[in-house]
C-alpha cells in the first residue's frame, strides 16, 4: 500500500501521532503511547497504519553540516535548453547522483530548477558548479545564490496552524 494515492481519513490522534514522530522520530511506543493516550498496542497498530500509508516516509538522523564542515548553503538556479522527456531523466538522474545537492525542485519562472547544496568551501562550490552541473547535457545557464545565514530550518509540517484554524479542519487522505 506504500505510495498509494488512497488512504484513511486522518483523525485527531493521529494527526498528534504524526506531530510527536515529527518532533522526535525516536519516541519509544510506550511514551507515544502516554502523549496521545491510547495503549502501546492501538498506538502502534495507528503508526504502522500510519508508515504504510505513506503519511510517515522514513526515519533519519539530521545532522549538524557545518559541524561536518560543509560551511556553505547555496540555492542554485538551473535553466535547461530542452525540455524533452528523455534529456530531463538525464537531467534528473545526474542531479540525484551528486551528493553535495540535498534538493532539487522544479520550478516556475526564469529558471526550470532550484537546487539546494552544501559544500565545503568557494573551491568546493566552484568545481559543483563548473565540473558538475554546468557540464550536464541541455544545461544553458546556472545561477548561483550564497546563503548568509539561516533564520529558519525546519524539517516540521505544519500540522495545524493559524491558517488552519480560520479554514476549519483538515481534509487529508479519502477519495
């Protein structure tokens, strides 16, 4: 059932299920248990409902990248030549083998693309550039951004916010 476009409803308990994984993704059953009131054994049941739904992907450590000294964010605008089917799998399957870009989105306006890498150093960031990305077949033109600072990082969704309240609950998941 993994990547099924068809799911359950989601309820109250299981929306704070998913806001306890998200805030501590190692949470023991029995204290998930405790926060959201139910046994260990209908918490887990909802959570591996929950993971085979999709609505949890997977379980990661982050890791602190400057302290593993990639010191330098960058956002990095990609315009592509052609937008044929089979140069942008190209495409793709380049940018997924490059290990210093953690994502890539396509996007709207001027650029076809927006990647966000991290490297070691300006050198570092020259050879991603210069050596990988621009060298990429149907790349026409790189734009590069240098982050100054960070005043956000999250890896949360907003599970429920002011937005939310002014619209009334949330509809996820049925047909």
């Amino acid at each position: 059932m993994e990547g099924s476009s068809v799911t359950s409803p989601l309820d109250r308990i299981d929306m704070a299920l998913l806001a306890c994984l998200q805030d501590d993704g190692r949470i023991t059953n029995v204290e998930l248990a405790r926060r959201v009131n139910l046994s260990p054994a209908a918490t887990h049941v909802r959570v591996k409902r929950l993971e085979d739904e999709g609505f949890v992907k997977r379980y990661v450590a982050l890791l602190d990248q400057q302290k593993l000294g990639f010191d330098m964010t960058c956002f990095i605008s990609v315009g592509l030549r052609v937008h044929q089917h089979t140069e942008l799998e190209a495409f793709h399957a380049e940018i997924e083998s490059i290990p210093e870009i953690l994502e890539c989105y396509v996007v709207t306006g001027e650029f076809d693309y927006l990647l966000r890498a991290v490297v070691r150093s300006r050198a570092h960031l020259q050879m991603l550039v210069v050596n990988r990305i621009t060298p990429i077949h149907g790349v026409s033109r790189v734009h590069t951004s240098i982050a100054l600072s960070e005043v956000k990082s999250t890896t949360a969704i907003p599970l429920q916010s002011d937005v939310d309240h002014a619209l009334g609950p949330p509809r996820v998941g049925g047909t």
